[in-house]
C-alpha cells in the first residue's frame, strides 16, 4: 500500500465553493485504478487543503500523480503553493494499525 499527500491554499474561492466542487468532482476519484481510499482534507482557519489518498501500488500512485486529475488541479489558479508526496507504508505496522479503516468501510451510515 502507498500513500499520497497533497496539500494546497485557496486562492481566489471561498471554501465553501471549494467544498461543492470538491462533492461535484469526488465520483471521478472514486472511478480512479488502484484507489483504496481518499480523504478529503479542510482547514479554514490555516487555508490548508487537499487529500490523503491510500493506493494498492505505487503504479496506481504515479499514474494519477501523471495523470489529468491532478494536473488539472496544478493548473488551477484557485490552488496555491500545490505539493504532492508519494510515500511507502511500512507493511508490518501498517497492517497492526488498518482495523479502523476496515470497520468504517463495514459500517452504514446513519440516515
């Protein structure tokens, strides 16, 4: 499994804005190769977002990383100082420390 990290600053939309695009966009990255999970991250009061994304593989990681998806979004003048990491998990406590994210994907949501 890998992570990615990406992290960037509005620039020029309010976050509200921001929030509805980001619901209107979320079905194509649900459709994404590889993708196990991505949480979408806000922080107004530091004007820090992004997402935290789980992937099976680095393939998966980096075609997207090379991908339209993301680079859409370096081009956008609504995000600031863009930053994207790929990082290896380390497997072994990794696996100890993954029982939450299994229960969430088992668990309904409430109506």
């Amino acid at each position: 499994m890998v992570v990615q990290i990406v992290q960037f600053q509005l620039a020029g939309i309010d976050p509200a804005e921001y929030e509805a695009e980001a619901e209107r966009i979320a079905p194509a990255f649900a459709r994404l190769p590889g993708l196990i999970a991505k949480a979408w991250l806000g922080e107004p009061g530091e004007n820090i977002y992004g997402g935290v994304y789980l992937w099976t593989d680095r393939a998966s990681a980096e075609a997207y990383a090379d991908g339209e998806l993301l680079a859409a979004a370096r081009r956008s003048p609504a995000f600031a100082g863009f930053r994207s990491s790929i990082l290896d998990t380390l497997a072994a406590p990794t696996a100890l420390t993954m029982k939450g994210l299994a229960e969430l994907s088992t668990t309904e949501t409430p109506a």
